[in-house]
C-alpha cells in the first residue's frame, strides 16, 4: 500500500509541477518540508526559503526568469498561505503563485490535510475522520498505521476485489455467480459483519446468513442513510428508529451511492431496489411535507420534490433557482422513467421560453422606429421566440400531466409569449400600413422565380429542383437551412408572401413571371389567383404555367413520390427544372393540428433526402421556396377574437378583410395599389394585432404578420458527382438493459455512438460527432410504417428530429410511439441524408396495459 507521503509527492506535487512546471509549498506546520527537499533532481530545482533570505528569493527568480522547458521549479515557504488579496500583494512569493499553482490551495477544494488522506486511503475514511476528530494534525506515520491489519480473506477472494469501498459495492451488486460462492462458504458471515461495523457503523439485524437477507439489510442501511445525511431537517418522526450509518461513514455513504446510480450496469438494479425501499418505508408519504431535501437523488419520490421546487421557483420569477434545479436532476438516474423526461423537458421549454421572451423584450424597443429593422431583429432573434414557442406547446402537448403538474406555468408562458408577438406585431402592421405592402428592401415571392431561377434556365447547362413546400415558416426554414450546410453549400435569404396570405395564391405568387402576370381577384365572394386572367388556383393549372413555359424541359412530381422514387428510375435526363411539391405541414396543422409537430420533422427530413438525391442524379441547383407562414395562436386567451367593422367585407382564412367597407383603428388598410400585386379588390385590410375573426383558432395563416409572412428562401448548390464518405459509425441502441417489451407508448432508448474501425484497430479517435434520426418501424419493403419517433427534447432538435450523437457518449432519447399501433417493432439509428441504418435494429414488443 502506498504512504501517505508517497501519494502526495507522486499524486499532487509531481502532477502539479508536470501541469504548471513552477509550484510554491506553503507550510506553517512544517508538515511538507522533508518532501519539499525530496522532490529535488536534475529536472527539478526545489529552492528552500527556511534556509535562507534574500540571496534564496534572488536564487529562486534567476532560476524562474531562465527557466527552460521540461524544467521544473518548486518553492518551499514556511508558512501559510496568504488569503485575502491585501496580504498576496505584501507576500515576496506571491510571484511564483503567479507563476504556477499553490500547494496546500486554500481555493481549492481537497487540499486540506484530512482532504488528502481520504483520497489516499478512501476505504479508511471512517477511522480517518475519527482520528481527525481527535487530533487535527496527526503524522504520517500515524495515518500510515491505519488499516494495517483489517483483512475480510473470504470476501476478497470471493467478490475478487479489495479494499472497504469495493467489497461493499460488489456485495450489494452480487451477481448469480458470487452469490453461489458465498453460499457455498460460511467464515464469509464474520467477515462481513466486521466490515459493514467498521466502515459503516452497521449491526446486522437479521438472523438470517444468507446473502439475501443480508444485502436486502444493507441496501436499505445504505440508501436511507444517504437520504438522511443529505436531508437538511429533522426525520420524521415515524422514520426516527430506522438505522443510519455514522457520521464518519458519510463520505463512503455518498461514495456507494453515486457508483450505484451512475455505473450503467446496475442502474436498473439501483432502480429497483430504490422502489422497493421507498415502499417498504412509506416515504412518499411519509415525507409528503418535506422542503428541504438537499441534493442527492437517493429516492424516486425526491425527483418529484425536485420538480415541484423548480416549477415554484419558475412561478417565483427565480430562474436561476429553476435552472440549478434542472442542472442537478433532470439527467438523474430517475430520467429513464419516460414520464420523468417529459415532465422535466416542459419545465426546461417553459423556462427557455420565458427567459427568452424576456430578454427580447428588453431588446425590442431598439429596432421598431424603422420597419428594416425590425424585420432584420426578426431574422436573427425574434424568430427564436416562434422556435421555442412552437417546442414548448410540443412538450405541452407531449406532457398527460401538464395541466396538475405545472397549475400557473403554461398560462404564465404562454402570456409572456403573446406579449412579445403583439408587441412586435402592432409596430410592424402600423409601418405596413404607412407604406404598404411588400416592404421595398426584400424580395417579393412574386419576383423569386424571375430572379434567381430563371437566369439559371436560360443557359441550357444547368439543371434545378424548385421545391414548392407549403407553411415552412421562417424559423423552420432557418433550422432546415443549418441541418443542410452540414451536407452540401447553402444559403438562406428571405422572401415576403403576397396578400392575402393563403395557398392558392401563395403558391401561385412563386410562378414564373408572376410578379406582371399574377392578380388577385373576388368572384362570387371567393378569392381567386389568376395568371393572365385564367385561374391558377389549383396545382395541375400551376404546373400547366411551368408546363407551357418550359415543355419538355420541366417535369412535377410530389416530394413524397420524389423520395421512394427507385435508382432504376431517375428523373428524365432531359428534365431542367423539377418541381417538387408538398403540402403536408399545411394539411396537418389545419386538420391534426396534434400531429403537426412530428409532420414537420417528416417533412424536413424528406427535404434532406430529396437534397441528397438530387445531388446523385445531377442537378446543379435546389430551390426551397414557401407559399406563407403560420402563426400559433395557443397564447389565446378568453374572447380573443377581432370583430369585423362591419357586413360588407370578405373574410379571408379569418384573419384578412377584402373589398370595401367601414374601418376602425383596430385595423390596417390597404388600397389595392399599394398590396404590390394586380387586383380588382378595392381594399385590403386586416386586424393590426395577431388575433383572427373567429374565437377558438389554434393556427392560423392568411393575414399580415412576420409569423405568417416574412418567409424563407433555401438556395442550395451541388457538387457535381460528389462521393459521400462511407459508414464510419455504429450506433448501439439499448431499452432497459436489454428488455424487449415497452409498457409505455414513451419508451426511453438509450444510444451510443461508436466508431465500426475501433473493433479492428483498437482507436476511435478520427470518429466525429454524428447526427441520427430515431425511428420505429414496422413492416419491410413497400410496407414498411414509421410507428415511433424520436421525441422533441434536451437531445432531439424538435424542427428535424434529429439527434447529434458525440462520440462514446451514452444519452437517452424518448421514442414516442404510435397510439395506434401495437405490435413488433424495430427501432434504428438513421442516416438523415442518405437513410441507411448505422448499427444493428433493436427489436422490440409492444406490451402496453389494457
């Protein structure tokens, strides 16, 4: 065994000088000074300040000012160090502090003497902290002689290990094999006794010898013991007989318990035997009235504590209470019960949000006195508010509990969102209203095509995918464009849609020449898109535009279809432009708005693979263009509607006003001249704040607003034969330690990301970090059904799905699986871009109580 004197030249000294290369010793008790001098060697000049003054201190700086590199300098001072900043600056020494690093640290945590012998001899640590209690500076020698003759021969031999901390661990964890060999042996019961009474204060109370009943007394001498030391007032009453450990025996306590809770293999045991306990002790009740549990994460019930604590502390207006909160115990071990990571990742969304919306607002009033600017502060910041508001109403939604867990938290988040909106909404609609419509510094829809496209045409040599997606609002376009940079060259601008904001002529706007040739129009109070006066409002009359125009140059086909499309089929070489359209994120916002959130992820995951499919039939050029935006209307609050001044307008998708007729200041207006578009509509007009004409509107799109206006436009660039790297990584997936039955339609998957060369060379160190898409699937071939997803969270971006996996780095995602379905299933880890699998399926069943 290694002295104490030994650990600390070899563990402190010697580390410290091999990171810093100068180390000054402070040492009042003279406890370090036979040391110091030891440390002495050819690469190692130790300067003793006791035997000596002035002439050392020069000695001691020439040697620091020339000193080369893989040299080393260690100063040796007899007495302590200076604390307060005053007393450093009088200190000749405090140079070499400067210098490099201070032994013992009063700054540093595990620098004082008791500190240093516990990490030498942590399976001694109760008799050290008794010693210490009685002598506060005890030799060497004396820590040196503790433990000497404790010896447990049969429990070594038969959980192969040593040392107090180990054998207990490995009692507690006894597989089959172990608990066979101390059946098999008796002189083992002894032993045992003698080691849970010195280390932990321990007397069995069982009668029994068997290993059962034995580790069944120590797992919960253990466990409650923890939950005591770490609770900061009294016991229960009811509690009061139940043992606890010593108080010397506090630090292997906490020691067994972290190893327990964070070592991957027994996890699920620690689970167990943590339920079973907190059952047997009646402590959810028991403890109902508790507040001040400490910091550990001992119980399941606490995590429960912990999670109200945070939700209080959101409603308080003490976020960084709520955020301490979320530090220390949403990744507990607690985190792989499905409910628990969904219950934390609300309170994580909800507090984005806030905190978000706040700091926004601070910032608004220094970008509304011009419109450029406020829509410029929309592209680089506003549009992170839609972002977190559209995550959070996912994690609402996502949440049974939501509405008695958190009682205040989503009505408080959802009003400071609605008021950052409206204020950023009225100042934008007032400066539309001065100037009208589309602001003159960004593109018009209606100029896209004729602008970034069509030059593109005219030479012949260059072949374009224009992707004509519906609702992909801003900062869905912003994520999108981020997931596609990481594959190919793109660049991300902005358009503003044509009023009124609706598919028919949103759609219609993104045609060629439609900034002279599209109009707007009423006829028999319906609104029609017209091109050169002949309707354009359904799809085949869009394509029979790009048709006439381009002939046999242009071909049209749904993005859906474009993505099952086989290799043996690509698209016509003689095929220039390829529109591909969609219209599924509108369609299921307007029809399952409960499911639209995972629409978009499907649908953004189809725009990649399209991107990287076209890039393997050759086209040069992509183009994802959008029809309009959309705005969640959650944040609605009782009677929140806008009335219209009277009877004769047109109500468009209730939120735009057309023809003519009474208008009060609750609204903007607009002549037909200044909408930017030809119309034979008198007037245009619109409520000035985001609320639409009918009561109840969850989402909403049609009127004037950044939200369902300002829009993004994605030009992508390809490589010409451009060779995608080969599989590199594995994914290895795992539910519960290798269960094959979910009970719950949340289930949490854990994932690893390895490197496929490290079986066969041994290093993983050229693996990067990978993104994967998490699914479910049924069926194979053409029948193969997406039946479970990854669900939005802390590893999960919640616009693409995706999961960005670090290298030999184990997180847990929550699949969130199909109501619907029940069965076998397979999950895989997913190449976004290309969607071959990284790893092998884990096959699962569906085993959800009736």
């Amino acid at each position: 065994m290694v002295s104490i004197g030994q650990y600390i030249k070899t563990d402190i000294l010697q580390s410290r000088l091999s990171n810093n290369s100068v180390l000054i010793i402070y040492d009042g008790e003279g406890r370090y000074h036979q040391l110091a001098k030891e440390m002495a060697n050819e690469n190692c000049n130790v300067i003793d300040v006791t035997e000596g003054s002035l002439a050392t201190r020069l000695h001691a700086i020439n040697i620091l000012s020339n000193l080369k590199s893989s040299k080393q300098l260690l100063v040796y001072v007899p007495k302590t160090a200076p604390i307060e900043d005053e007393d450093k600056q009088k200190d000749p020494f405090a140079l070499y502090a400067a210098a490099g690093s201070v032994f013992p640290d009063p700054e540093r945590s595990g620098d004082k003497y008791v500190d240093i012998c516990l990490k030498a001899k942590p399976d001694q640590s109760t008799a050290i902290r008794e010693l210490f209690e009685k002598n506060n500076n005890p030799s060497f020698e004396v820590i040196n002689a503790i433990g000497g003759g404790v010896n447990w021969p049969t429990l070594q031999a038969a959980l192969n290990t040593e040392g107090a901390a180990n054998l207990l661990f490995k009692f507690m964890t006894a597989n089959k094999a172990v608990q066979n060999k101390l059946a098999a042996e008796t002189s083992w019961y002894n032993e045992v006794q003698s080691l849970f009474s010195s280390t932990l204060g321990l007397s069995l109370r069982t009668k029994q010898s068997n290993w059962t009943a034995i580790a069944d007394e120590l797992w919960r001498f253990v466990l409650f013991s923890e939950f005591a030391f770490d609770l900061n007032e009294p016991i229960p009453s009811s509690l009061s007989d139940v043992p606890v450990a010593k108080t010397s025996a506090q630090p292997i306590v906490e020691e067994l318990g972290d190893s327990l809770r964070k070592h991957t293999d027994y996890q699920s045991l620690y689970i167990e035997r943590a339920t079973e306990i907190e059952q047997e002790l009646n402590l959810n009740s028991v403890c109902a009235n508790i507040t001040k549990l400490g910091h550990r994460d001992t119980f399941p019930f606490e995590e429960k504590c912990y999670l109200k604590q945070a939700i209080t502390a959101l409603l308080n207006d003490e976020g960084h209470i709520t955020r301490q909160i979320v530090a220390e115990h949403s990744n507990s071990v607690w985190s792989s019960n499905s409910d628990s990571q969904l219950n934390w990742e609300l309170v994580k969304s909800s507090q984005r949000l806030l905190e978000t919306c706040e700091d926004l607002a601070r910032e608004l009033p220094n970008f509304i006195k011009k419109q450029s600017d406020l829509v410029e502060f929309y592209q680089s910041s506003l549009r992170r508010a839609d972002q977190f508001h559209r995550e959070f109403e996912q994690a609402v939604n996502d949440c049974p509990e939501s509405d008695n867990l958190m009682p205040g938290v989503v009505d408080l988040v959802r009003k400071n969102y609605r008021k950052l909106v409206e204020s950023v909404q009225l100042p934008f609609t007032h400066f539309v209203n001065e100037s009208g419509w589309p602001p003159a510094e960004v593109l018009a829809n209606t100029q896209l095509f004729d602008s970034k496209v069509a030059p593109l045409l005219k030479s012949g040599t260059n072949r374009i995918a224009y992707l004509m997606i519906d609702a992909l609002r801003y900062e869905l376009g912003y994520e999108l464009n981020k997931q596609i940079k990481e594959d190919v060259d793109s660049q991300l601008s902005v358009a503003f849609s044509t009023l009124p904001s609706i598919t028919p002529v949103g759609m219609a706007s993104l045609l060629p020449g439609a900034h002279t040739n599209l109009s707007v129009s009423l006829d028999d109070g319906k609104t029609k898109a017209l091109y050169n006066g002949k309707p354009v409002g359904s799809v085949e009359q869009r394509m029979g535009v790009f048709r006439t125009l381009y002939g046999d140059r242009f071909s049209e086909m749904p993005l859906k279809d474009f993505i099952k499309l086989p290799k043996t089929k690509p698209v016509a070489s003689t095929t220039d432009l390829l529109v591909l359209r969609s219209t599924e994120i509108d369609s299921f916002f307007e029809n399952h708005p409960e499911d639209a959130p995972a629409m978009m992820q499907r649908e953004l995951k189809q725009i990649r693979q399209a991107v990287n499919k076209l890039q393997e039939q050759g086209f040069q050029k992509v183009f994802v263009v959008t029809d309009h935006g959309f705005h969640m209307n959650n944040a609605q609050e009782a009677g929140d509607k806008v009335l219209s001044p009277d009877s004769n307008w047109k109500i468009e998708h209730q939120r735009i006003l057309l023809g003519s007729g009474n208008i009060d200041d609750h609204h903007y207006c607009l002549s037909s001249d200044k909408l930017g578009i030809n119309s034979d509509i008198k007037m245009f007009a619109g409520p000035r704040s985001l609320a639409p004409y009918r009561k109840g509107m969850l989402y909403y799109h049609g009127g004037l607003s950044l939200q369902e206006c300002l829009v993004p436009v994605i030009e992508i660039t390809l490589k010409p034969n451009a060779v995608r790297a080969g599989q590199t990584a594995s994914v290895i997936l795992d539910y519960k330690k290798g269960a094959t039955r979910i009970t719950t339609r949340f289930a949490v998957i854990e994932l690893k990301l390895e490197s496929l060369s490290a079986d066969l060379f041994g290093d993983s160190d050229d693996l990067e970090a990978t993104e994967v898409l998490i699914e479910a699937h049924t069926g194979t071939g053409k029948n193969l059904k997406v039946v479970g997803e990854a669900r939005p969270g802390e590893h999960v971006n919640a616009a693409t799905g995706t999961v960005t996996l670090e290298p030999n780095k184990t997180i847990k995602v929550t699949l969130k699986m199909d109501p619907e379905f029940e069965g076998k299933f397979k999950v895989k880890a997913i190449d976004p871009v290309t969607s071959t699998t990284l790893g092998d399926a884990l096959e699962l069943e569906t085993d959800y109580a009736v």
